[in-house]
C-alpha cells in the first residue's frame, strides 16, 4: 500500500498515464523509470529534443553576443574653414597618412568633412555639431576653425594645421608643451626668405603692399614678421585689409601706382580669391609674391614656402600616434616641417607677362 500510494502521487505530479490500479511489479518499475530519468510514453525523446535545442540557442546568443562585441568605427570630424588649394591638400595628406596606417574611411574609420566656405558662423556651428556628434578625433584646418573647435570642446583630441603660430593664436599654452586637448602641426613660412625673394625678382622695388584679412590672426603674424623683414631690405610697407573676398578688387585696385610689388602671406581669405588679386595686380604690372604655392598656380609670381600635403601628412602621424600608442595632446608639441622641406615656385608664365627676367641661380633651383 505504501509502495502504491508513492506510484499515485508520482502519477498525480508528473501526469504519467498509468492505470489507476497498478499491480506492485508496475508501482516498482515505475519508481525505477524516475530514478533513472527517463519515461514511458516518449517523454525520453523529448527531453532530449529540448536539451539540444537549448545548446542551439545558446550557441547562436554566444554568436550575436559576439558580434555585439565588435569595435566600432572611430569617428573623426573635420572642420575646414574654406576650399583652396593649400588647405584642401593638407586634408588629403591626413586622410592618406591615415590609409597608410590602416585607418580607411568608411570601414574602420567614419571622417566627417565640413566646409565652412569662409563663414565665421558656419564655423561655429560645424564645431559643434563634430562635438554633439561624438567625435573621437576632430581635425581643423585653418586658425578660425581650431579656435572655434577649440572653443567647443576641452576634452576631445583635437589637431590642427595650417596654423602659423598655435601659441600666439591663443589655441596652446606653448607649442613645445601644448597642456590641453590641442596640437598638431604649423604651416610657418619663410616669410624673411620670401621678402628677400620678392627683392631678387624685382630688382629695385622700394614699395610693397602686405595684402591680407584683417579677421586672421594667422595672418597678422605673419605681417609683423614681412614688416620686419622689409626694413632689413629698407622697403617701405603699405598694409592693405579686407574684411572678405568681396573686397579683394577694390582694394587691389586701390593699390595701383602706389606700389612696387604686393606680398600675399598664407591668409585663406586671400589664397581663396587669389584669381581675383592676379587679374588686377598682373593686368597693372604688380608682381605678386606669395606664402605658399598654389597661391602661385592661380597666379602669383613665386614663392618660396612648404608643401601643405606634406604637413596634412605629418598632421595624420599625430592622429595615429593618439588612435594607436594613445599619445595625448597636452605633451605632444606642435610639429613643423623641416626647414629642406621648402620649395621655390616660380610661375614664369607669370614673369613672362610681367617683363621679369629670373636670375640663373633662380632658375637653376626651380
């Protein structure tokens, strides 16, 4: 009875279908079934259809969990005051630095490209959309907009180029030790090699006008030292100021039969409408001496100044130093290219047109 009773309980539990008076032989061999754990009926099949489908499904949660777990793309924005030649190849040089080293845009890296087309208020707002987008990395290219995104963000990485001097910009505290979120790399010309030019191709020059944008502190400095400069050649100096590219030809227009020569520094307002202040300075018998070299392609007369693909190059080694061996901008210097790194351009189609007669040891290093 006793034995029974345990066979009607286990019945009533497990609902195993036996009949309800079973003889001692059956009540045992029952209580053997559970003991063993297995069933009459199927049951055994089923459980074990349960089990592997438990292992599937375990197995297929490990593989999403898996791909879950991947990295993600590292994002990289980009702030780019305005399109000219100088600017746009320091932005390839970065972007092939980057190739090289195995971050490739669109796979492991997402580069987000902005274009301010010379607009301090589009500046502005690029900045803060890379910082509320969650950039890992921002670029700025131009003094305008790394101050701007330097502004916008102290904690994210930020590099910079085609900046002159990032200290006296206010963007670092010294560009051996930068001591925040900032650095990268300066585009600091010659400017006493490219005066000195300037007296080499026009021989007898006594004027010049220092043509620039008054809203670029990377250009005043630049004027200081042309100024400083001009008086070791005992050239007198007219500043000649715009605002935006709109008042390139009136000004430029102002300045003729009141000087010799012009002398245009690397200022993004004046590299951007540089066709414009060759139409009219050429056309009047006004050589242009300029900061960097495609200002020379739309043209300038010379130069005698750096390689910005180059320098948007050295700038994308940065990048990777901070992505790969986590190198951090507050002990990272601001870096220059090397002094024989500089090149002279001349544009003799230009000299041509001026009357101007390059000098054989020019000719001979162009």
């Amino acid at each position: 009875m006793v034995i029974a009773k345990k066979v009607l309980t286990y019945r009533k539990k497990h609902s195993i279908l036996y009949p309800l008076k079973a003889s001692k032989r059956q009540s045992i061999k029952a209580l053997k079934c559970k003991s063993e754990g297995f069933y009459r009926g199927g049951n055994g099949m089923k459980i074990k259809k349960i089990f592997i489908g438990m292992l599937v499904l375990t197995m297929v949660i490990s593989i999403f969990t898996a791909c879950g777990k991947e990295e993600k793309a590292i994002k990289i924005g980009v702030n780019q005051l305005v399109r000219h030649g100088a600017l746009d190849a320091s932005y390839i040089g970065f972007v092939d630095a980057l190739k090289d080293a195995g971050y490739i845009d669109g796979e492991n890296i997402i580069i987000d490209y902005q274009i301010a087309h010379n607009d301090q208020s589009i500046v502005n707002t690029i900045a803060t959309k890379l910082v509320n987008d969650g950039s890992d990395l921002i670029l700025a290219i131009s003094t305008p907009s790394a101050q701007a995104v330097a502004n916008a963000t102290k904690d994210i990485p930020v590099l910079v180029t085609a900046v002159t001097d990032p200290a006296e910009s206010g963007l670092v505290k010294s560009n051996e030790v930068p001591g925040g979120n900032v650095s990268g790399t300066s585009d600091l010309t010659p400017v006493k090699k490219q005066i000195e030019l300037l007296t080499q191709l026009v021989p007898g020059v006594e004027t010049i006008a220092v043509l620039y944008s008054s809203s670029e502190s990377n250009s005043k400095i630049q004027v200081e030292m042309a100024i400083e400069a001009a008086e070791e050649y005992n050239l007198e100096v007219v500043e000649a100021t715009v605002s935006n590219t709109n008042e390139i030809e009136q000004v430029v227009q102002s300045l003729v039969g009141k000087v010799d020569a012009i002398y245009a520094p690397t200022d993004n307002t004046i590299a951007s409408g540089m066709p414009t202040v060759a139409m009219v300075a050429n056309s009047n018998g006004i050589p242009i001496i300029c900061g960097e070299e495609s200002m020379v392609d739309s043209g300038g007369l010379a130069t005698y100044g750096i390689d910005y693909y180059k320098l948007g190059r050295l700038t994308g080694e940065q990048a990777v130093r901070i992505l790969e061996e986590k190198a951090t901008t507050d002990t990272m210097p601001i870096e220059y290219l090397p002094d024989d790194e500089y090149t002279l351009k001349i544009n003799k189609e230009v000299a041509g047109q001026l009357g101007i007669t390059i000098p054989e040891e020019l000719t001979n290093n162009n």
